[in-house]
C-alpha cells in the first residue's frame, strides 16, 4: 500500500505512435491537483529508450560513412542486427533511473567515449560481446568527436530537468516492444513485453503501474508514417520507425496475452531477478484517435478534442490506481 495519493513510478508501453509521448506531453499540461486528483500522478520527471535508439543509428551512419561495417542494424531501414540490443535499451534506462533516484548521483557526462562504454557493459551484462571497445582506437576517437552534438542532445533531452528530489515525483518510462507479424503467442524473446520488462530492475518493478495504449498494429503503422519529420529523426514526437520495423518488431503485440495469463487479475506477471512482480495495468483505448492533435501548439488545441483525451485517460488511470495502491 502506498502512502502517497499518486503513483510513484508509471510504465508507458505500446506501439510505435500508439500515443505515448502525446499523452506524456499532455499530462504535463494538466494541472497538478487536478493530475493527481484524476489521473493519481504527481509532476512528472520522464525517461525514454527512443535517445538511445536514435544514437545508436547514428554510431552506425559514422560508421558507415569511414566504410566500416553497421554494428547494430542490419541496414538504415532495418531493424536490430542482435535481438539482445532490445535489452541493452532498457539497461541504459535502469541506470538513467537510479541516476535520477539518488540526488548525490552525477548526471552522465556529455560525452560519447562515456556513452559507448555504457552500451558495451550494457551488452556484456546480457552476456553479449561489446562492440564498440573492439574498434579501432582512433576511428572510435573519430566518431565520438563526431557525435558531440548527438551526445550533448540526449544528455539533455534525458536530464535537463533533473529534479533535486522525486519525493513529490511520478517517474514516467515509455518504450515500444512488439513482434513479428502474424507471431503466435507467447512471444520469444527478445521480443514482446515478458522478457523486456524482465530486464528493468528491481527497483523499478517494485514501484511501478503499467499504463498501455492500445491501438492496432495496422493504426500504429498509419500513425507512425503520418508523424515522420524527415528532418528531425531524433525528435521524440516527431521520429518514425523504417517499415520493415514496424512488421518486423512490431507487427503484433503481446500485452492481452500477458493479462489474460497472469495469475493475478489486471496485472502481467513477470519473473525476473530471481522473484515474482506482478505489475498493476490499465489499457487506454486510442483506437480512434484521441491524442494526435497533442503534437500542436498546446494554445491551438481544441476544447472537445482534450476532453475527450482527458476523459479518455481517467477512467483506466483511476482502474490502474485502485490496483496498484491495494498492492
């Protein structure tokens, strides 16, 4: 049972462009009382895999411009070369929470040399081979200068606005997982949410709620074209996944499986650690689109549309709260 009247740390998971980072947005435009009132989340402080993804795209475009081999996807438009990279995300992410739990805990430096040996251990934590400590010396030099830019950007993207305390605090974490189309059920690792959330740590697990966002497969990929802004890859509203990701990757998802599974109603069970969670979670139907226009300008939105988001939203945050603070 938690003591405070709002949820301490929030798993936002779907599709891609399902509406994750337009609802994230939104929140922190409601108001704080009336948030946790209605929502039962307090101001939040938000974490994300998509930097990462996008920064490893990027170690991989240097890479190739010297004539050297990809090392983490199988080509620009294609997805993870190794499967275990899909952990490797949520790894960094665990250290990007215990950096934000622990006020005496230094925020990561603006430094690509620091990033890659984060990846490496990542990787080696989920017994896989490092790749980016085998390069050669001077072409990982080369293309760590040449990611300042790219390395400053995510720094600041996740730590900005570093709070000195969470003790008022909602951690939100948002990422994507799915499967290959037309994949039976359960999904295999590394794929679908079991083994992905498996791989966040105990600290997180033991303190979070699961808020989905539910939209077809075929909507994800209608939406995932129609936010695409070539021009800003690594914006997080505004990026897309290549097309042979979106079937690939994402072309189902397993989170009803999972539910319908548990041993314990609306929750997903998962062994990780050496122990049981069972995670709180309530579904948010944007089937039919409720959050696109969140993407505006917040003085251009109009007054049915976040109505009709904000209710959208308060019915299964009030479900997921009644589970998770009768835990």
């Amino acid at each position: 049972m938690t003591d405070r009247p709002f949820i301490d740390t929030v798993i936002l998971i779907a599709l891609p462009a399902s509406g994750k980072s337009e609802v994230r947005r939104y929140l922190h435009h409601v108001p704080r009382s009336r948030r946790i009132e209605e929502f039962h989340i307090s101001d939040t402080v938000q974490l994300d895999d998509f930097p990462y993804v996008h920064f490893m795209r990027c170690i991989d475009e240097e890479l190739v411009k010297r004539g050297q081999p990809r090392q983490f996807y199988k080509g620009a438009n294609a997805g993870f070369a190794n499967g275990v990279d899909w952990g490797v995300l949520l790894h960094l992410v665990n250290e990007d929470y215990a950096v934000i739990r622990d006020p005496s805990a230094p925020t990561p430096p603006k430094d690509a040399r620091h990033l890659f040996a984060r990846i490496d251990a990542a990787r080696r934590r989920l017994d896989a081979q490092p790749v980016l400590s085998t390069l050669d010396a001077n072409l990982r030099e080369d293309i760590a200068d040449a990611l300042e830019g790219e390395t400053i950007r995510l720094v600041d993207e996740l730590f900005s606005e570093r709070p000195d305390t969470l003790a008022d605090k909602t951690v939100v974490i948002e990422f994507a997982r799915g499967g290959p189309e037309g994949a039976t059920m359960p999904l295999s690792p590394p794929h679908g949410y079991a083994w992905n959330l498996g791989q966040l740590s105990p600290e997180i697990l033991e303190r979070a709620g699961v808020l989905y966002i539910w939209v077809s497969p075929e909507e994800s990929r209608r939406k995932n074209a129609a936010r695409a802004n070539p021009d800003d890859p690594g914006s997080i509203l505004h990026h897309s996944a290549p097309e042979s990701v979106m079937r690939d990757d994402y072309g189902c998802c397993d989170i009803a499986w999972l539910v319908e599974h548990s041993d314990q109603p609306n929750t997903i069970r998962i062994e990780s650690h050496g122990r049981v969670f069972h995670l709180p979670i309530a579904r948010f139907d944007n089937r039919v689109d409720k959050t696109s226009f969140v993407r505006d300008d917040p003085d251009t939105w109009d007054a049915a549309d976040n109505d009709a988001l904000h209710q959208g939203l308060a019915g299964p945050l009030g479900e997921l709260w009644a589970v998770y603070s009768a835990r």
